[in-house]
C-alpha cells in the first residue's frame, strides 16, 4: 500500500480513536482502553480494505477501457443545431432533398 493509503487508514483510525475517547470520557466519565483500541484498529482495517478496492477497481478500469480521443468522442456524439453542424431533424438533407422527419411547412 503506498503512502496515501497508510495516511487514509491511519488517519482514520487516529479520528475514530479520538472520538470515542471524547465520548466515552464525556458519558460514562472513564476511557475502556481496549473498545477504544478495538475501535480504532476496526476502522483501520475498513479504510485500508476500502482504499484497496477502490485503487484496484480503478487499475482494472483503466487497463480495460479503450483509448478515447479526440476524432472518437466526435464521431459518436449527435450533432444539433448551433454545435456547428445541422440536426438531424433540419429540413433539407446533404444532396438537398427534403428530409422526412421534418415538417412540410
């Protein structure tokens, strides 16, 4: 695991840790070392298997997309009115027939 993820699993745990300490000093009055031990390290494992998921789901994503570029992204997005091109729905067509879908004004 490289450095932001020991800082995201630690770092979690060393919150949670706190926060149960402030809890437990505040409503019971005494810290249980070990639930506040048990806690932290609870929450450390969570955040390193989460970290881990979620870094190994975007490795695999990555590998497996294809590679977009520019011409790709053109060529499968529609083309409107006002994107510099015409809409599909524009009243003549290239060889200057008119198009079905259009309304006969």
């Amino acid at each position: 695991m490289d450095r932001r993820g020991i800082a995201e699993a630690g770092g979690g745990a060393l919150v949670s840790g706190l926060l149960a300490i402030g809890v437990l000093w505040f409503a019971v009055g005494y810290v249980d070392w070990v639930l506040v031990v048990g806690l932290a390290a609870g929450v450390a494992i969570a955040a390193a298997a989460n970290y881990r998921a979620r870094t190994g789901h975007a490795d695999a994503i990555a590998t497996e997309a294809p590679e977009v570029t520019a011409d790709d992204f053109e060529d499968d997005t529609p083309v409107k009115a006002g994107d510099g091109g015409t809409a599909e729905t524009s009243t003549t067509t290239a060889r200057g027939q008119r198009n079905r879908s259009s309304p006969d004004w």
